[in-house]
C-alpha cells in the first residue's frame, strides 16, 4: 500500500475534485464517518457544510484540508467493505478516527484505490497537527495495515514491467484531441500516486510513456531560478508541442516542491 497525503487549499477544492469524478462516475462515494447520514443519503452540500463548521471555530489555521489517496498493487482484489476497512483503520492509527471524513473509491485507473478527505480541525477548535504526520504516523499505520490485512508491500511489487500498472484508461496523449490541460490533469492524477521515483528524469521516464514530460526550464531562466516546472505534451518523435501548463494550475500542484506530505 502506498500513502500520501496532500493538504489543498480549501476544502471545496478537495470535495470538488472526489464528486466530479462520481458526477463522471469514474468514482464513488463509499464511507462517511462522523456524518449524520449514510454516505448515499448525502448531498454535495451535506459535505461541505459539516467540514465547513469544523474549519469555522479555527479560522487562524493555515491549514485545515486534506486530501488523502490509499493506493494498492494491481494483483490486489479488494472488495468495497475492504476499502472501507482499511480506510476507517488508517484513519484511526493517523489520530484522525474521530474526525468527519469521506471516502472516495476510485475506478479510473488499473490499480485499486481510494482517496479521503477530512479537516484536521476538532470539535474544540484546536487542530491536528500534521508535523511529520507522513513519515511517522502514516508510515507505521501503512506497515502494520500491510500485515493485518495481508496486502502486498510497495517494496514486494515496485520492480513489476510498467505495462503491469499503467492505468487501464489511460490513453498516450495527441495534441489538439482534447483540451491540453485536462489532458496533462488525467495523466498525472493516473501515474503520480502509483509509480515511485527518486529524480525529475526518473518521471519524466514515466510520463513520456504518455507523450507529457516535466520540464524545469533552462538553468539559469525564470523557471529554473524560481524553482517551477512546467508540463508539456510530446508529439510521436517526441519533440515538445503545445502551450506549457504550470505545474502550480494543476489540482494537486505537482511541482518540484509540492505540498506532498507522505
């Protein structure tokens, strides 16, 4: 299983983008803890009211969003009360057990997944702290969630062929097909919770698989210095084509320093 968690801007942003994909029904909503209904029985709003009330006895807090994807191998057969096991388990173990929190079992890619969104402010007003949350909490949580649900370790199938996870979707990109935004927003949202890398060349090995690379600029320009990165789509000889898209217009801002926790 692999963790990370992100902290949006807004709750809106985050709720937004998990009910988009059930409109697109692509996802789905499978758990609410801490609701007064049953997920099914909850509108858009429902949701956003009751995150709304938290983050308003806190309005101090930089932060009080997050977004959280859970991601599990391909060989992996889990059912939706499995999912929602595992999430309600997770949740627990991180300190967030008695927060409202939605959970969003998604279907656009070939790997099991599921992202959950909460607000790290309590009842009291007082926030969770999310110092390091990713590399202590998060990380035990996932080790001791592996063993007790027996799923298979990222360490276990990190080295499978990448025809083995590429996203069953996902299609390589063609200029002028589709708007280049969204198109660049599928691809990253379907290869960045799922693949593992350690350099922007190690990604972008990846995501030219997809006719998209990450560029930061030439050393010493505007994008280089600032530290940016841009994404632009490949023509078939691979030579780049099309406006660049920051990588800070994107959802999940996927720049080289993201708000990527775990």
């Amino acid at each position: 299983m692999v963790a990370k968690i992100t902290v949006p801007i807004t709750i809106n942003r985050a709720l937004n983008y998990n009910e988009q994909k059930v409109q697109k029904g692509t996802a789905k909503c499978i758990h609410a803890n801490g609701f007064l209904k049953e997920a099914e029985q909850l509108n858009f709003y429902d949701k956003l009211n009751r995150f709304e009330q938290l983050i308003s006895l806190n309005k101090r807090a930089a932060t009080n969003t997050v977004h959280i994807s859970l991601n599990f191998a391909v060989k992996e057969n889990i059912s939706e009360e499995k999912l929602t096991e595992i999430a309600s388990t997770y949740m627990e173990k991180i300190g967030f057990g008695n927060q409202p929190y939605l959970v969003y079992q998604h279907f656009d890619a070939g790997n099991p997944h599921m992202h959950i969104v909460t607000t790290n402010i309590q009842n009291n007003g007082k926030r969770i702290s999310l110092h390091n949350i990713g590399k202590n909490q998060s990380a035990k949580a996932r080790k001791e969630i592996e063993i007790a649900f027996k799923l298979i370790k990222p360490e276990d199938h990190k080295k499978e062929k990448s025809e083995e996870i590429t996203p069953l979707d996902l299609r390589r990109l063609t200029y002028g097909t589709s708007p280049t935004k969204r198109g660049i927003t599928n691809v990253l949202d379907a290869v960045l919770p799922k693949y593992r890398y350690a350099s922007l060349a190690e990604l972008n090995a990846i995501l030219k698989l997809y006719n998209l690379v990450a560029d930061s600029g030439k050393e010493g320009g505007i994008i280089f210095k600032k530290n940016g990165l841009v994404y632009r789509i490949l023509d078939e000889k691979g030579n780049k084509i099309g406006v660049p898209i920051k990588a800070s217009s994107v959802y999940n801002k996927p720049t080289l320093s993201s708000n990527l926790i775990d």
